[in-house]
C-alpha cells in the first residue's frame, strides 16, 4: 500500500508530504484475528523500545507497517526495515525497527507514558505531555 502523508514529531516540526509504502495495519488485525476483547496495542522494538497505542486508532485506513520511504528501502536511521506509521499520531507512537505486536485486552503504558507523556499522542490536540 502507497500513502503520501505528514509526519509529526513532539519537537513541534513536520515533514509534509512524505512518500512511504508498506502493509495495512488493516490487513495484519485480519490476519492475527485477535480476541474481540483487544482494545490496545503495545509495538515493541529491537531497541527495547515500547510504545501502547489504542486499536481505534490503528484499524485507519492510513495505518502501514512502513518497509520503503520516498520509493526506497526504509533506512535504519529512519526505522527500517521495518516500523509501524501512525499519521494521526506523533511520531513516537509509530515504532521503528519493529519487532514484535502484542494485541491487548488491558491497556499498560508506554516508554514515553511511563516518563510523563500524553498516553494517546494526537498532534491536533498537541497531547505531548500528561496535562490535567
């Protein structure tokens, strides 16, 4: 699936207009066919990096696991070969070097949530940190 989309990162700069090509999250939840109980999502990493992020948000139409960016093999430096993408979300939600997907039925926190950030993330709101 190709999708050209912004990306938004908590420092409060964009990237417009970014080429990326990957899977449909759409098609994975298809395939895993987890519980009906599953309400979250916990992406882990090779870096041992974590990140919770709720299904609702995940079965958008705009949801990849990302393996190429601007019609090229993702880089390393930019997640690959493998991340997950979120453009509804900032960028910490979507995982780089993704290695494992866990369907929950509980939610837990995230790395960035355990050190003070907003647990859902949406730029719109600008959710960067945990605000009363």
């Amino acid at each position: 699936m190709k999708l050209t989309t912004d990306f938004h990162r908590v420092t409060r700069w964009s990237v417009l207009n970014v080429k990326w090509e990957g899977i449909s999250f759409v098609e994975i939840y298809k395939l895993a066919k987890p519980k009906l109980e599953a309400k979250h999502v916990m992406f882990k990493s090779y870096d041992d990096y974590y990140t919770n992020v709720p299904l609702s948000y995940l079965l958008r139409e705009n949801v990849i696991l990302a393996f190429k960016l601007n019609d090229k093999p993702l880089p390393p430096e930019h997640g690959g070969p493998l991340r997950v993408l979120i453009p509804d979300l900032y960028a910490w939600k979507s995982a780089k070097w993704l290695k494992e997907i866990e369907f929950m039925t509980k939610n837990r926190m995230g790395y960035w949530k355990t050190r003070g950030y907003h647990p859902i993330g949406d730029p719109w709101k600008e959710q960067r940190c945990n605000q009363p």
